[in-house]
C-alpha cells in the first residue's frame, strides 16, 4: 500500500527523506542514532545487531563511531555486524576487500569482539557459496534480525550488490556485477579488466526484514538515481524502489544529492516561491522544455496549467516575462567570450575592458578543456587573449592499459610505413606488453607506460 503523505511540499516522494547540508552533519547525526541504539541495547543486556555497508558514503559514520569510542567511551562489546556484500572472488587481505575496508574504517579502532564481525566470505568455493549463503541469513534469524541496517546506493540503484533485475524477496546469494558497477569501481582496482565480475551480497528481503533502514547517498552524481529511486514507480530496474514498500525506510542525503528531488528542482510545483530572478530564469526554461516549444511562444494557458500561475499572476503578464527571459539568454550569446573591445558591454556577458585579459581555464583532466569548451578556448587565443589552463590532475589513471599499447602500436605502425627507424619504439612497446601482462591491481606503472 502506498504511504500517505499529506505534506504539499514533499507530494511526489514516495519515502522519508531527510536532507542535510553536507555530509559531515548528516554522517554525524547517523552515527549517533546507531550509538543510541547501542547503548539502549547495552541497558537492556542484549546485543545490537547493525547492518554495515562499505564505499565512500559510510565512512564519516564510521570515523564519528571511532571518535564516539575513544572520546565519549561508547562501547562496542554488545555489538554484532553483518556486512551487506564482498566481490567474489577476493582475498580478505585484498586492498579492494571490504574486510580491509571495515578493519581499516572501523574495526580495528574500536572494542568489537572480532567474532561478532561477519563480512561475506570472498575465499569459498564456488559449490560452498550456497550453503554458506543461507547460514549467512540463519546467523542473522537465530538473533532477531537486523536492528539497524546502513545502505548506499550505486549508480544503477542497486543497494548492496543487488544489481536492476533483483527480486524484492531475494536473499544473500552469489550475483554478477553490473558493467556500470564494475566501471566505478575500476578506479580503485587499477583498471576495469581487474574488478572481479561477481559478488556475494545479502538480497533485498533480506535487508527489508531490518527493524531500520537508513539510506544514505551524497554529492550531485546521486542525484538523477535518489530522483527515480525516491519518487518514480517501483521497478526491477532500479532495485532502490522496492525501499518504498518498507515502512522503516529513511533517505539521508545532503543537499546536492537530494536537489534533483522536486521540491529542490521544481519547487513551483509543490509550492508558493519567492521568484528571484534565477528562479523565474530556471522555470520558464523548464517549462518550454517540458512543453518543446520556443520561450516567446509560452501562453498564460501554458504557466496556469503547469503550475506556474503565481508567477503569471505575481510577475505577469506572461508576456513580458518571456521577453524578459528570452532577452536575458539571448545575451549571453556572444562570439567575443572575453569581451569585444570598444564596443558596449552593458548587455554582454563578458566586459569590454581592459581589452585583453588574463585567463585561467581550470580542467579537471588534461583533453577536458578541448573536449568541452574547444570553441571559447580558440577564440580567447584568436583575439589575443593570454590563456592558461591550469590541469586538476595528471590524467594518467584515465588512460586504460590497452589504450598505451594501442598508441605504442599505431607509432609502431606508422614510422613502419614511413621508412622510419622504429627499433626504440619496438623495443618499448615490448616491454611495456611484458609489464602489463604482469601487472597486479593498482600497481604502479613503469615510467615508459
């Protein structure tokens, strides 16, 4: 049955969601809420049972845990873990294994007894994964459940490793990794040929039987995923949405995430607005997007029936408006990005003097700045402009292994046809094949690579 909810502003979310400035508060007021459970737990003399997740998301939960045991004396002797999922295979001394992770994060700071500590096991045998699946669920039955569990989500809104496709009573089970999953997480493996293409993870009727379920997802990159997983129907193909038939669910975002919710993105749907000039800008995009036809075209017809009549009424007529908006954008239009000499610049984007400027280009990886601006970057060197483009990293990890060869091979090729000597690139495209035939996960490459 789907939960009722009375509040105009929050409408369209089919769960509770609670928003947070930035990650720093929000982990903190989670971490607090599990330390409360432990310790009403510890007055009662039985043990908190948590359900713990792994990745970027849990980890200022985890660091506030630690400071709550070293500082505060919170105590973790009554507690008992289960972790959500391990990749299979991997051994637990593994960089990338999620029993590394959780020592490194949490259990090794903290007064755990490591025998309560319970992450899937990376190491079985492939016939050995079954049983140890279901003993995996008894473990957790025999003491009641989960009392809290703590989840991500991943890109293709699996939580846990429950990849689209998963089955809303689904239990802890042995699944095959998502290309998408396997591709965010080739960072941390050294490449996406290394990051294995299974896991073991605990299925979704396993984490709805948890007494709380608190969903956590930060930065904007979550923000397309926390949308459909937060407000759109119930689907395999986002595995998320099943959270929205539990009646112990919370979403905690920070703000970034949560702004593609619509009472962030579209607020005039839910709600009276203070129009600001950014927030009749954004609307009247919005809205002849929403409806594929030009600014100057919207009716009055147009803003009433899409629920934007307190702009027409407030800072109508609707006419105006769309001059307004379309005078505005048509502004920022310019074959002069860093400003036209002599000319008047009280319309333009970019001012007229002084006529040649200093310009920084921040990229975040070198091909960046060609790729997305190219345009703007040569007329700014064309009209005598002194450009920079300061480079956020190196880009040497977003160059795959086969891509080096690749490039090695083609210079091998062509100084081949041009009747070059080629016996240095010959001999570096060996031993680069040799290194990398060789190479481990997240090893460093040689200096020819």
């Amino acid at each position: 049955m789907a939960r009722l909810n009375l509040l105009e502003e929050t409408r369209f979310e089919k769960l509770p969601v609670s928003v947070f400035e930035n990650p720093k508060i929000a982990s903190v007021n989670v971490a607090h809420r599990i330390a409360d459970l432990i310790k009403r737990k510890q007055a009662s003399n039985t043990p908190a049972v948590l359900g713990l997740a792994t990745g970027v998301t849990p980890i200022a939960v985890y660091a506030e845990l630690v400071r709550l045991h070293k500082e505060e004396g919170l105590s973790f002797k009554n507690v008992i873990t289960f972790n959500l999922d391990e990749y299979y295979p991997m051994l637990p001394n593994a960089a990338q294994s999620y029993v590394t992770f959780m020592n490194e994060n949490l259990f090794d700071h903290i007064d755990i007894d490591k025998n309560n500590v319970h992450i899937p096991d990376g190491t079985l045998a492939l016939e050995d994964i079954p049983a140890f699946c279901l003993d995996y669920e008894k473990k957790i039955g025999d003491l009641g459940g989960l009392d809290i569990q703590i989840l991500g989500i991943g890109r293709t809104g699996h939580i846990g490793f429950n990849e689209p496709g998963s089955a809303p009573n689904s239990g802890t089970r042995l699944v095959t990794l998502d290309d998408l999953t396997r591709r965010d997480a080739a960072r941390d493996f050294g490449g996406k040929t290394f990051v294995p293409t299974k896991a073991i993870t605990m299925g979704i009727g396993t984490i709805f039987k948890a007494r709380e379920i608190i969903l956590m997802a930060w930065s904007r990159k979550k923000a397309s995923i926390i949308k459909k997983a937060v407000e759109g129907e119930i689907s395999g193909e986002v595995p998320a949405t099943y959270l929205q038939l539990s009646d112990n669910v919370e979403f905690i975002l920070d703000a970034p995430a949560a702004s593609n919710l619509t009472r962030f993105d579209t607020p005039w749907l839910v709600k009276d607005c203070v129009w600001t000039d950014a927030l009749i800008r954004k609307a009247v995009i919005w809205l002849a997007n929403t409806l594929k036809k030009p600014i100057l075209k919207l009716t009055e017809d147009d803003y009433n029936n899409n629920g934007m009549a307190q702009l027409a009424t407030e800072k109508g007529p609707v006419y105006n408006i769309n001059i307004h908006i379309f005078n505005k954008l048509q502004h920022t239009i310019t074959g002069w990005p860093g400003g036209k000499p002599n000319a008047d610049d009280s319309q333009r984007p970019e001012r007229a003097e002084p006529a040649k400027k200093r310009v920084i280009i921040f990229s975040p990886h070198p091909d960046d700045d060609v790729i997305s601006m190219g345009g703007t970057f040569i007329r700014l060197v064309d009209q005598k402009h002194d450009v920079h483009v300061a480079y956020q990293t190196s880009g040497n990890t977003a160059v795959w292994d086969d891509d080096a060869l690749r490039f090695v091979e083609f210079n091998v090729d062509f100084t081949e046809k041009m009747g070059m000597d080629n016996t240095h690139l010959k001999e570096l495209y060996h031993k680069m094949r040799a290194f990398i035939e060789q190479k481990k996960p997240n090893q460093v490459d040689t200096p020819e690579i």
